[in-house]
C-alpha cells in the first residue's frame, strides 16, 4: 500500500494486517510522523508531537504482536489526543499560556485506556484556548488550517484533532464536546466524530471546561472507527464523579446491520430554519437515502427545541467561569480577547439563574424524551452555515470581541450537550467548492450502538469515503 | 465598536463583574456591554420556561430509555 494509502486507512484495514504481521506498527507510526513533518506546516494540527516516544511504543506493541499479543483493533494504531487530556510526563496546554507548563503527574483515565488497548500517542492536538471557542482559532498558538481549504477554520474547538485525521496525520484522535467541539470539526473537515453518553467516557485527567456539559469521544475518518474506539475507551471510572455505572455494549455490534427499521426522525423545528441551502439539500438527501435504504422517516414537531442551545449556554458559562474564577482574577492578559470576553461577560451571571438552567434543563429533556420516544435517532445538520475562512474569524482589540460565527456553529450541536444524549457527526456531502457538509445522528440515553449503526448504514449507502482533501 | 446595554449602567456591570471577583476598568466594561447583553438575552429565553416542576441536577447523569 502506498504511502498515501495507508495515511487515510481506516482501522478495519489497518487492524488485519497489523494482527497478521504483514503491516508494523512501526511501520504505520513512521508513516504518521512522515505526514506530519510534510503536512503540519501547513495544517497547524499539534501542539507537541511525541515522535520518540511513539516509535517506543510502536516497537513495545511491535514486539507484543510479534509474541502472539495482539490486544485487539486500537493495537498499534495512532491518536492525537487534544491538549486537554493528560499525558504523564508531558505537558498538557489546555490551547493556553497560563498552563504553558503544567506538566501532567499521571495518564488521564482515557490515556492509559488507549495505551492498555496498544494505541500509539503520536502527540497532542492544537484546540481553542481552554476548549472555550467554536471557531478553531487560537491566538496563542495560530489556528488549524482545514485540510480541504488550508483558508478555511477546522472549528473548534477540537480543531487539530480534526485536521489531523482528515490530513491523515493520525488514524484516528480523541476531541471533547461540551456544545459541539467534537462534532462541528468533524462536519468541516468530512470526518466522523462521536459525542457519546454524558458519563460513558471518563473525564478524569481532562481539563474542565464546564462539569456537566465536558463530553470526550472519538474524532475518526469512518464511524466504524469511532465504534472500536469506543470499545477502548467507555466504562465506569471511579476518578469521575459523573461516570455513569451503565453495562457498556460491543459498540460495533450493529455495524453491518444496516439501516432497515431503523425509525429515524426528522424535526419540524429550528434544525431546517435558515440554515444555508447546500446544508439543508445535502442533509435531506441523506435522510431520503437513508429511507431508501429501509429506515422509517417520520417528522417530528419540538417547537421548543431552540431553547435547548441556551440552556446549554446558560449551563456551562457559569461553570466556566467558576473553572476559569481564579485564573482570571490573577492572568486575565494571558487570555486571548474572544475567551475571556464570554468569561469576564458571563462573570456576573447569578446562581439563580445557573440553578433555573439546570432546572430547565430537566425540563428540556423530559420534552426530548416524550417527543422522541417513537423514533431511534434523530437526523438534523450538524453546523447551519459554510465554514467560514480564517480571516473571518480574527477578533480584533478595536472591533468586535466575538467572531459572527461563534454564536451561529453551535447552535445544533449545544442540544444534544443539554440532554447527554449521544450524538454523531458523519459527511453527507460537499458544497459546490468542495467543502463538507456534516450530517448529525443523535439517539437515546446509552444507546450509542444505534447511533453507529444509523451512521455506518448511512456511510456505506453513501460512498463518501474514498473522496480526499486535497492535501492527500 | 459593542452596542450600549440597553438595560444595565455600566456601574451596575461593574459592580457585578467585582461580585464575581473581577476588577474591570470603566473603559472594559464599556467594551463588554453588548457581549453581556446577549447573555441577557440567554437568560431571559430561559426566563421564559416554567421550571417550577423540575429540580436542579447539577451533576446531571442521564438515563436510559424507559427507565
């Protein structure tokens, strides 16, 4: 396999041939440094690579197959992990200067999960300042470049994470998702990316950025890949006090089941207002081959499903700004204008107002719950506008303190950080100047297995795959 | 340049930004009245729902279906 082949391997492909022996890990992890010493100029994806430490790894997991080892399909395969998980011994930035050297003492629980599965950490991913940004940009340390337009932001904020799987810089990276920094990257890049459960994956070792909206999952170029990750990295985890004590499921059992009887609704509501036209066209023929294949498609009215969006702002501000509370009082020039604008804005906001956030927020999902109880998942568009350009995006002292497009990327995704409920972004398409356009699958409570099984069935109908960015 | 607050005085944002442990000057305050006007309008939105039914869960855990 050339080169350019094995950068945009899925772990289905790679996974054979590595248990078999006809492919090494440290053949695989080279290839991955290879691209990014070609590529990450261009595509601002890591903050720190591991190249040596990754090639130690590759060769301990090279030495475990070699001796009849083999840990199952995360074994010898590469992740980025965003600079917000802890790798011990290494520094984890969190996309600030104020942690520049906060060096991490022990593995996150997600870390030393991966590493039990045999992965290889290749390096730590660039994100928006303190995950705190939908834009992907970062003043600190520059802005991911998007593999299919270098001019055009990743999103955040796990943006180097997605830039580094659509620019086949790793196999596959872990994001987190606390509005949709998981899941906006991954519809502008034409990835798959995986918000799962809140509570299926452990935050522990993961920079706070608000307690009961932070979700980290798996960013990936397929969605069965986001399944094997999943099996690697979901569990009970006592390090976390929302780590939710729930049986965790083969997450690629429902992969080849197809969509035949999958109900799938399609809300009357906000998801398809004022979105942009190639968005909603791309979406909803998504949804119409998803009906051809044998899903069940019925629209569902939720009238007051705009409100989810603000009560997941009107949730996680205040818990960011506790977070953040004594950083700053001490370092507020360390932050960059856009993070600490929304913080120092959101500082006054009373605990009575946090408190009837949290209370609607039972309310919110009480209404998700009833009015979804009919239908497996639902599909919407992940982000409602083309992804923006860079230049775009830059806040400047004297002009505006938040980017235009920061209020409008979310909008969708912070539902779905409201109710916890497991949520997938997968391509479903380009735009006429050949950007993707993502495609959102949410399900029940737990039941990520149907959310993976609706979007591999999807995948495979839709034949997206073999298109690459053209950096390849 | 931010729009004015339409409800708040600057003092009053001041006053509660150093509530909060933040010592904003006049000039930042007056540079953040339009970004707390929209949290304003997040606020009020949520204003709107009748919550008196649902309690808090501040560390919330979802469940699964049909439990």
């Amino acid at each position: 396999m050339p080169d350019n082949d094995l950068a945009y391997a899925s772990i289905d492909e790679l996974a054979p041939r590595i248990e078999s022996g006809d492919l090494s890990p440290v053949d695989l992890t080279q290839a991955s440094l290879d691209r990014i010493e070609a590529l990450e100029p261009q595509l601002n994806a890591f903050l720190e690579v591991f190249s040596e430490g990754a090639l130690a790894q590759a060769r301990e997991a090279e030495a475990e197959i070699s001796s009849g080892g083999y840990k199952g399909p995360m074994h010898g395969i590469t992740v980025a992990l965003k600079d917000l998980i802890d790798v011990e011994g290494t520094v984890t930035t969190g996309g600030s200067t104020i942690l520049k050297d906060n060096m991490a003492t022990s593995d996150a629980t997600i870390t030393r999960l991966l590493k039990e599965a045999g992965a290889i950490i290749i390096g730590k991913a660039a994100l928006v300042e303190f995950a705190m940004g939908a834009t992907g940009m970062n003043p600190h340390y520059g802005a991911s470049h998007n593999p299919w337009n270098l001019e055009r932001i990743c999103c955040g904020s796990s943006m180097g994470s997605a830039s580094a799987v659509a620019g086949g810089l790793a196999v596959t990276a872990i994001g987190s998702d606390t509005g949709g920094s998981i899941r906006m990257p991954a519809a502008v890049t034409g990835t798959a990316g995986l918000k799962p459960t809140y509570g299926r994956v452990s935050r522990a070792g993961v920079l706070d950025l608000s307690w009961s909206c932070d979700h980290v999952g798996p960013m990936t170029r397929t969605v069965a890949d986001c399944a094997h990750m999943m099996n690697a990295i979901s569990g009970r985890d006592s390090r976390d006090p929302a780590s939710a004590d729930q049986p965790v499921p083969d997450f690629t059992s429902g992969l080849k089941q197809g969509l035949q009887g999958v109900r799938v609704g399609v809300p009357l509501d906000f998801f398809y207002d004022d979105i942009d036209p190639e968005i909603e066209t791309a979406v909803r023929a998504g949804i119409t081959l998803m009906e051809r294949e044998g899903a069940i498609v019925r629209e569902i009215s939720m009238p007051w499903v705009s409100q989810g969006r603000k009560i997941n702002v009107g949730v996680n501000r205040p818990e960011a700004v506790s977070v953040h509370e004594e950083w700053l009082a001490r370092y507020p020039e360390q932050y960059s204008i856009e993070v600490r604008a929304r913080l120092e804005a959101a500082s006054y906001i009373p605990a009575t107002e946090y408190i009837r956030a949290q209370r609607a927020r039972r309310w919110f999902i009480e209404k998700m719950t009833e009015a979804t109880r009919d239908v497996d998942v639902l599909v919407t568009p992940t982000v409602p506008i083309q992804t923006p350009t860079i230049e775009e995006c830059i806040v400047h002292p004297d002009g505006n303190l938040i980017a235009p497009a920061t209020n409008l990327l979310g909008i969708f995704t912070g539902v779905f950080d409201t109710t916890g409920e497991p949520s997938l972004s997968l391509n479903c398409g380009f735009t006429e100047d050949g950007m993707p356009i993502g495609m959102m699958i949410s399900g029940k409570p737990f039941d990520e297995v149907t959310v993976l099984r609706a979007g591999a069935g999807f995948e495979a109908a839709a034949g997206l795959l073999d298109r690459r960015p053209p950096i390849a | 340049m931010p729009e004015p607050s339409r409800e708040s005085s600057l003092e009053d944002r001041k006053r509660d930004a150093a509530r909060a442990g933040l010592n904003l000057s006049d000039e930042r305050v007056a540079e953040l009245m339009g970004r707390f006007d929209e949290v304003d309008a997040t606020l009020a939105a949520i204003r709107g729902i009748d919550v008196k039914a649902f309690e808090p869960h501040a560390v919330f855990a979802p469940r699964p279906a049909g439990d």
